[in-house]
C-alpha cells in the first residue's frame, strides 16, 4: 500500500469532499480517489456520498471483488489518525412521556376493567333467572 507513512487528520480529510478532489477513509487508510472517479463502476455520486466519514462500512456493505480491493493500493495516501474520527453514537429514541390520549385518568380505567366484566356476568346471571322463571 501506499502512503509513506503520512498521517491525516480526520479534518484535513473532510475537506476533500467534491469533483477534483475527494479523498476516502477506508479501514484506517485513507485514499485519494479523485483520479478513479469517473472509472467507478458505482459512479461518482456513490464515492462522493462517503466523503466527510468513516466510508469502511459503506465500502464493505457493497461486496467489492478482490481485484477491486488489490486496486485500492494505487490510490492509498496514508493512514487517518483514529483518535480525530468522530465516535458513532447509537440511534435513540427520545424520551417522551407517556401519552395519555384520551386524558381519562388511570385510576378510572382499572376500575372500569373491574366493573364491566362484573356487571356483564350480573347481567348474564339475571337473564338467566329471568328465563328460567318464565
């Protein structure tokens, strides 16, 4: 691989963001895949919309040919420093309280899940004895 040992900062590599001039972070290397841009089978926009991150999650969700990670060495112009790539943070949700959409307090709600299968057996009881007595 390429490179000669240099090391980018995170922030000197986002800048490398467009066209003429777009640089990549792949698996702690970074590349210089401006000159390859137009002969990506993907086309350009793909690169384009990795730059300005760690694209090693990208580059390997794709399923890429050995020969197009052996070809990745021509391009290869140093390592990223890893302590200037921002952490991922996990997706959370947000924390909201607990909607009450009917406004009807909780209190009445346990008692009416009481009181109504009570009052449709007193119901089915009485209908009973009614038709017996009948």
């Amino acid at each position: 691989m390429g490179g000669d040992g240099k090391v980018f900062t995170f922030e000197e590599v986002t800048v490398h963001n467009n066209h003429k001039d777009c640089w990549l972070i792949i698996n702690g290397k970074v590349y210089d895949v401006t000159k390859f841009m137009e002969d990506h089978p993907g086309g350009d926009e793909v690169l384009l919309s990795s730059t300005g991150q760690d694209a090693t999650d990208d580059f390997e969700d794709v399923g890429h040919s050995d020969s197009a990670r052996e070809m990745m060495g021509e391009y290869c112009i140093g390592d990223i420093d890893a302590s200037t790539v921002p952490k991922k943070t996990k997706y959370r949700t947000p924390k909201q309280p607990h909607y009450n959409q009917d406004k009807t307090s909780e209190f009445i709600i346990k008692l009416l899940q009481f009181l109504v299968p009570l009052a449709i057996l007193g119901l089915a009881f009485g209908l009973r004895l009614y038709t017996k007595s009948t």
